[in-house]
C-alpha cells in the first residue's frame, strides 16, 4: 500500500508592532484536492508534492493557507483555520495514515497565542490516532523556533538560505526525512536551545556572518554524525513581540538528549561570539543621498536599501523617506516603488501624458511623515500580474512564480519614475519592474524596501549598494521597540546578557 500522508500549511510573518489586524479575508487559502494544482509552483508546498509523487505518497491534502507578512493575527482566523483542518484530517487519522507534512512559516503570532505554530501541532498530537504519527515539516528561516514546536513534532527543517532561494529544496529535505523514517522505521525527534540573541533581518543575511559560518557549522554536523538528521539554524523574526523571538537552533536526531545538548551548546557558543556581526546602524537616507558622486553610476544604478520599510518583514511599503530624499537633492533618472491603491485609483481615467497632483505614500506608519504631493506625469496602467524571471526568488517561498501588485501604474515626477502598486509586493525580483515597462539598468538610483532577499535580483543589474535609515515600523534599532512579552536579558537590548542558552 501506498504510505498516507496528511498535507497542511499556514504561512505567515506577523509584526506584532504594527497597528493593523490580519483576518481570514487577508489570507489566500487552498482547499482539499486544489492544493495539488501547486506542483510546478517553486513553493514549498511544491517541493512537498514533488517529492510525495517521487516516493508514490498518497497526499491527503487538507489546508493550505498564506499571507504576506502584516500585522497581528486575529484569533479568529487562527481557530478558523483549525477548524477547516480538524475537519479533514480526523477522518483521515481515523482511516490510519503514515505520516503529517507541514509547510509552516514560524514566526506567526495571534492576539492569544504567540506560539500558534506550537499550538497547532499541540492539537494535532491530541487529535485521535495521531499522537505516535510521525510530524515532519518545514519553517522558514526567520522562524521563532519554540521548545513546544520541537517538542510536537520529529522533524522540522528550515530554509538554510537568507536570501530564501532554497524553500522549495527545504520542503523537498523535509521530505526526504520523513521518506527515511518510513523506510528505516526509526522515529527521530527535536532538541532545542535558544541562545540569548536576537538580530534585526539585514543582520541575517548568510552570505556574511554570523549566518555564514552558523550555517556552515550545521552542514557539519550533519556531514559528520549519521545520527543527526539535520541541523537547523533559526535567525528568528525581531518585528514579533513572544517570548520565543531570536536566534535558535534545532537538531531532527535519533542521538540521546544529553549528546545534542553538546553540539547545540558549541552552537550556540558560536552563535554568542558572532552576535555582534549581526547587529548594524545606518546613516540617514539624506545623508546617503547628498554625498551620492558621478563614480558611483560606473557600474549600474546605486541601490539605496531601505530595511526600516521592508515589505517582506510586514511593513506597508509606502514609506517616503527614500522619495523625499531623491526629490529634495533632485536626483535625475532614478526610481521607486510605493504601496499606494489610493494613488492608483486616483489615476484610473488618467491618459498617457496627462499630468495630475496626486499624494504618494506616507499612510500605512505613524512612523513617517505623511504623504508627498507631486504633479505626476501619467505613463502607463496594468492590472499588475508579472511572473518571476528567477524561479529560486526568495518570492517563490512565499507566492510561488505568478504574482499579483493588483492595479498599478507607473508615474513621473521631478526627474524620479514611481512605480504605484496596490498590493504590498516585495521587491526581490526584477520581473515586477520589467512588466510594467521599465528596465532597471536605465536608472541612476533605485530605491528598494528589502532588507535581504532582494540581492539576488538587484545585485544583477548593480555592484553599488548603501543601507540608509528612515523613519518605519521594520527599524534596525530594535531597542527602540516596545517589548512587552520577550524573554530577557537578550542581546542587543541588555548589556547584562550573557551566553547562558535556554534548551529544551
């Protein structure tokens, strides 16, 4: 017979700083046997189902639900959720099944559970028939890893990647994992530790340390001990008021605790003598700006970063700093994306050529100073679909190839071309600017509300890149936050922390 094997994901990154809610409405969510359809996608539900139809699984799938990163998860949608699941997967269980597949994000937060990760595989373990059931999965790198999530399940991987070019080939490790239980009949578990450190995203990148030499120090130990099934690096997620944000790491082992804890403890150790290489300050975006010379256009447009409105950390995307600052120092040919369905709207009977006043940007933050009003010369619209130039866009992780902006519209003003979007998009790919008709390399400047993922899109088309800071919910000043329920002492909020890790 073939082995059974349950399906379910829920996907999502919540800024618990932010004012807004996210509801079920904000959710796309996927039912039963549509969830299929996403083989060939370049998600990690793809990667599950490939490797399901590799091995001859049946999947039983039941819910599949994701949502760019936003604000607090209402509890509501988070019970819902459980509910549409509970339905579809008690019949299963009490059919028998082999196995649960999960994709989870991690570093998802509701109103009453900062762990709804934690929670939702609680419930499955107390479901009937489903407490020796093997629970296998996948979380993002830039989970908040907690001692219950490791605790529930046997073996969750993550993404090893920052860029995340690897999501679906993670899914397709997690898989293979629990196509190894299956086959040698052993059932692996988790042992955990966190060590008192968090970074903000633009410090976890793992093309530098601390991840680089973190990420090697995994790979290691899964080369050098058959018994350690896989090693996991967690970055965390600093925009997450729980008690479980920061840096953690995780073994899937068949090893005693006892010797884990070893290994998580050199880790950990590691991570501890590293911390400070994940922790950055930026100059201010005017300052950036003014000192900008004619030698830095030699090699393409210069990238101005701006992490503080990070759509891919949940920030609205419609913040003005980068655009105050290009127009204020007049700076010819360059180029910005701003989150405006109002702006968009404001241009749905505008012709080609037409100029109009219209205010951009400066109303999803308290943090910034409020809209730009700019005469807009108007250039073109488009219902904003565009598919992915690079299939390993750390956008596929979270969309899979095919994306929607909604109704968009590309403007001039001032020397500056704006890109106008409807729906939070996430600059790392460079198939959202060339859809709409424009090319990257024609511009001087372009500004980019990432933090990571959009180097390898952008790093493309420009070797010169500056981090500036402006005023947004995704700072990398994280003291600045107002903590309310993080375990502390932890760095770098308390100079009284110390390298004493918390394990499972």
């Amino acid at each position: 017979m073939k082995p059974r094997i349950i399906f379910a994901g829920l996907f999502h990154e919540t800024h618990t700083f932010l004012d807004e809610r996210t509801r079920w409405e904000d959710f796309e969510v996927t039912f039963d046997e549509k969830i299929l359809a996403k083989l060939g996608d370049g998600s990690p539900t793809d990667g599950f189902l490939y490797e399901a139809q590799q091995r001859g699984w049946e999947v039983i799938p039941t819910v599949d639900a994701r949502c760019v990163p936003s604000g607090m998860v209402e509890d509501a949608m988070f019970e819902r959720y459980w509910s549409e699941f509970e339905r579809r997967a008690a019949p299963a269980l009490a059919a028998g099944v082999d196995g649960i597949y999960l994709v989870l994000h991690g570093a998802m937060a509701t109103e009453g559970f900062r762990d709804p990760e934690g929670e939702f595989l609680g419930r499955i373990r107390a479901l009937p028939g489903a407490k020796v059931v093997p629970i296998f999965g996948v979380l993002d790198l830039h989970a908040n890893v907690s001692a219950r999530m490791c605790r529930e399940a046997n073996g969750l991987v993550m993404y090893r990647e920052n860029p995340h070019t690897d999501a679906k080939q993670s899914a397709q490790r997690g898989a293979a994992l629990l196509g190894r239980c299956l086959k040698e009949k052993r059932v692996p578990h988790m042992v955990w530790c966190r060590p008192p450190i968090m970074w903000a995203p633009p410090g976890t990148g793992t093309h530098a340390d601390p991840m680089m030499s973190l990420k090697f120090f995994a790979h290691k130990l899964e080369t050098k001990y058959p018994d350690i099934w896989a090693g996991n690096i967690a970055a965390g997620y600093s925009f997450a008021d729980t008690p479980d944000t920061g840096c953690s790491l995780s073994l899937v082992t068949t090893l005693s605790d006892e010797t884990a804890r070893e290994h998580l403890t050199a880790g950990a150790s590691l991570a501890w003598s590293l911390r400070e290489r994940g922790h950055i300050v930026y100059p201010p975006v005017d300052e950036v700006v003014r000192g900008l010379k004619p030698e830095h256009f030699n090699s393409g447009p210069v990238v101005l970063v701006e992490p503080s409105d990070n759509i891919g950390g949940g920030a609205p995307g419609d913040g003005t700093g980068i655009l105050r600052a290009l127009l204020q120092h007049r700076v010819e040919k360059s180029l910005v994306i701003i989150n405006d369905p109002a702006a968009v709207a404001a241009l749905q009977d505008a012709a080609p050529g037409q100029v109009r006043s219209i205010a951009v940007g400066g109303r999803g933050s308290p943090l910034d100073a409020g809209p730009v009003r700019v005469a807009a010369t108007f250039v073109s619209r488009s219902e904003g679909n565009f598919t992915l130039e690079d299939p390993n866009s750390h956008l596929a992780s979270m969309n899979g190839l095919r994306i929607s902006m909604g109704p968009s519209a590309v403007v001039h003003t001032e020397g500056v071309t704006i890109l106008l979007t409807s729906r939070k998009t996430a600059p790392f790919d460079l198939g959202q600017l060339r859809s709409q008709g424009i090319e990257p390399k024609d511009f001087r400047v372009i500004g980019v509300k990432a933090a990571v993922a959009h180097k390898r899109a952008y790093d493309r088309v420009s070797r010169t890149s500056f981090y500036v800071d402006t005023p947004g919910p995704c700072t990398s000043n994280i003291a600045a936050l107002p903590w309310r329920q993080l375990v502390r002492p932890i760095y770098p909020l308390d100079a009284s922390a110390a390298n004493q890790p918390i394990f499972s």
